[in-house]
C-alpha cells in the first residue's frame, strides 16, 4: 500500500474528527495539544490552521522526507542549554508548534531509527527548524515502485 493511499484512509478516518473540531478553533484533527505546543499538521486544512496560528508560538518544527513527503511519529526532544529536558514528544504529523522562553536549545529528532540534532536561539519571532529523512521503501513511506515488484 503506498504511503498515498494511506494518507486517503487516514483522512476518511479523520474526517468525523475534524468537523467536530471545527466549533472550536483551539481543536486540530488529530494533533496532540500539550501546555505550550500542538503538534499535527495532517492535511491541507488542519496545515492552513496550523499556519494560521504560528504567531501564537516562536519555534516551529517539520519532518519530511528529502523527497518532499511530510513524515509523522517523530520523536521530539528541546533541552534548555544547561541539559534541562523542556519538551518531549512524539509528533502526530508533520508540524510541532511550540511556546518557549527565549533562549538556546538543543532539538533533537529520531525516525526510522535515525537522531538528528539542531541547535537555535529562540527570540520572539518564529525560528523553523526543518528535519529531513531518507526514505525507507520497507515502510512505504515514500509512494512509487518498491525494490523487487
């Protein structure tokens, strides 16, 4: 099954959730909403929210593949500059948007059994941090012909 058709029947399952949602503008589909972060970002419509709302926090967080893909269940770990754990998570799409007092952190990021890690100085505006895997065929996350078919 391609990582496409997925996505289709991911969206199907979603959509009960999302109309639901919409009476109340702080609900996104399928996100995980913590005390200062939402993490989401699952279609069209929940990344045009997700947008709409970025002047509401100053780090921004996405997975893809190198092919343009948005990847989920990304492990997320923000230590302040002295070590101190700030936030863990695992994302529930491609986006994380975060509230965090001004200063350096270490994000580090683990998919598909790969860690990177970035460093970033957050201020009052927003900061993205982008992550970028390789695609895995054994997952089918990346649609198109798979080795040996």
């Amino acid at each position: 099954m391609t990582a496409r058709l997925l996505l289709c029947v991911l969206a199907m399952l979603l959509a009960p959730v999302a109309l639901s949602a919409q009476g109340n503008p702080e609900a996104t589909s399928a996100p995980a909403v913590g005390e200062n972060y939402i993490t989401g970002g699952v279609g069209l419509g929940e990344r045009a929210r997700f947008k709409g709302r970025e002047k509401e926090y100053n780090l921004k967080i996405a997975s893809t593949l190198f092919e343009g893909n948005y990847v989920s269940d990304v492990e997320i770990a923000v230590k302040d500059s002295s070590g101190k754990s700030v936030l863990a998570l695992t994302t529930q799409g491609p986006l994380v948007l975060a509230k965090l007092p001004r200063g350096s952190y270490t994000i580090q990021a683990s998919y598909d059994g790969k860690t990177q890690t970035r460093r970033v100085s957050l201020g009052a505006g927003l900061q993205t941090v982008i992550f970028r895997w390789q695609k895995n065929p054994k997952n089918e996350d990346f649609p198109g012909p798979r080795p040996g078919r």
